[in-house]
C-alpha cells in the first residue's frame, strides 16, 4: 500500500543544485524545521518556469513541499531573499559557495535553527559587504567548527593554565599550550610524541581574542571586530586548517575561492 503525499511548509536556504536531465534540478535545502532535505523540482531549469530562479544557490524563504516516501517536491516558494549581491563579484560568490558547501557536508535531517542561522548570517555579511571576507570566513570555520561539537578551549595554556602572553594553539586538541611549556618534559610528553598527527599554529594575543569573540559572541556580532592585517592572516589560516582537521573533508569550493580571493 502506498504511502499518501502530505504538504510540508519549511523555512530554508538553497545550499547545493544538481541538474536532471534537461529540464529539471534537485537540490538541497538547509531547513529550520527538518534539517538538510533533498528536493526535486520538475521542469525547474526550464526558461518559464516559475521555479527557475527559487532552486538556486543562495535562496531563502518559505518552502511548500508534497512529501511522500520520504521523498520531497517543491509545490510552492515564497522567496525571502535572494541574496543577490553575492553574484555580483567573483569572491564574494566563491566564499558564498564554500558557506553553502559546509553546511550541505555537515547538515542531517535533524532540525538545526543555530546552524541556518549561522549560514544566514555569514551569507548576508558577505554580500554586503560589511567586514573583510578573509574576516568573515575564518569567524565562520571557527564557530561552524564548535557547532559540529569542536570547540577549540583556548582561554589558557593546556599544560599550566597561565592565561597571558603568545601561545601555540595545537589543531587536533583545540588547545592551547604557552612557548615555555612547550620546552619542559610534561609538554614533550604530551605534544612530541605521534607530533606528525599533530598541527600547530602560533596565535599571538589579538588572534587568541578573535577566537574567543567569535565563540562567545552572539549570532548577530559575530563578525563584529578587527584585526591588524598580519594577525588577520594567522587568524585565517587557523581558522581554516582547524575545520579542515576536524571534519577530515577536502572541500571543492575551498580550492576555487583561494584562486579567486583578492
């Protein structure tokens, strides 16, 4: 006996567009009520159709779907937003298209508002323009990575607890350990042994309050501070390599945007 179609209404964001055929599209959608749902839209790529433009990368709204099966069909959108601006210049595309592609990798059919919200709000920061795009990413992997269950601990040194001065943050513990515990026998005993499964990054005092800014803040600040162009490039690049690490993916926009990014 076959099951019978019921309509769902959620609210989500296009995250990743795969092309059927001629005519139609499948593709992700990254909901508040029920996860990341796999989507088909018949005839979607078609030049009249009304769906053309609602099942592409980057749309958010209001999502009407005939579920049956387990399986989802788009009957109606009310779009919110089409985020725009983020088509209009090729970097801002490119980090748009990593966002997206870190939330198709990381997204379950579990209901997740903290992480839409979170796509949402890096989105919107990007095609404004608001902040400096190596900013916003690096905040992004930072936080996405303590949304996966990565919270990197780096209030003070792993080994002796001191809480000031330049430390080494080691990517696979997410931790911090201070220049002078990383010479004693106990910081030997902890870090040198298997160190070619360990990652270190050194982070000086303004990259070590980014990072806790950005696991602090609200969603609404999360991008909200500065940084000093050479604490910046530290920031970026452990940021990147600390999500890089933990969610053991190579991720295929990633490459594109460093060709990209200005």
């Amino acid at each position: 006996m076959r099951a019978p179609e019921s309509t769902v209404e959620v609210h989500g964001i296009v995250v990743n567009t795969i092309d059927i055929g001629e005519r139609d599209r499948l593709f992700q959608l990254l909901t508040a009520e029920r996860g990341l749902l796999t989507v088909y839209a018949n005839g979607a790529r078609a030049l009249k159709n009304r769906y053309l433009t609602t099942t592409q990368l980057f749309c958010y709204g209001r999502y009407f779907l005939a579920e049956k099966n387990d399986r989802y069909t788009v009957q109606d959108v009310t779009l919110e937003e089409s985020f725009y601006d983020l088509r209009c210049e090729v970097d801002r595309a490119a980090l748009g298209a990593y966002v997206c592609e870190v939330a198709t990798y990381t997204g379950t059919e579990v209901p997740d508002t903290e992480l839409l919200r979170l796509i949402l709000n890096t989105l919107y920061a990007v095609s404004r323009g608001l902040f400096h795009l190596a900013l916003i990413k690096a905040a992004f992997e930072f936080r996405m990575a303590a949304e996966l269950g990565f919270m990197p601990d780096v209030t003070a040194c792993a080994v002796c607890g001191i809480t000031e001065g330049e430390f080494i943050f080691d990517l696979s513990a997410g931790n911090l350990i201070c220049r002078d515990c990383r010479d004693t026998l106990t910081a030997r005993a902890l870090y040198e042994e298997g160190m070619g499964e360990h990652r270190i990054e050194v982070l000086t005092p303004g990259v070590r309050a980014a990072v806790e800014c950005v696991l602090s803040a609200p969603p609404e600040r999360l991008f909200s501070f500065r940084l000093e162009e050479e604490d910046l490039h530290i920031f970026a690049h452990a940021a990147e390599d600390y999500l890089v690490w933990h969610t053991d993916h190579q991720f295929s926009t990633l490459e594109f945007y460093h060709q990209v990014a200005l």
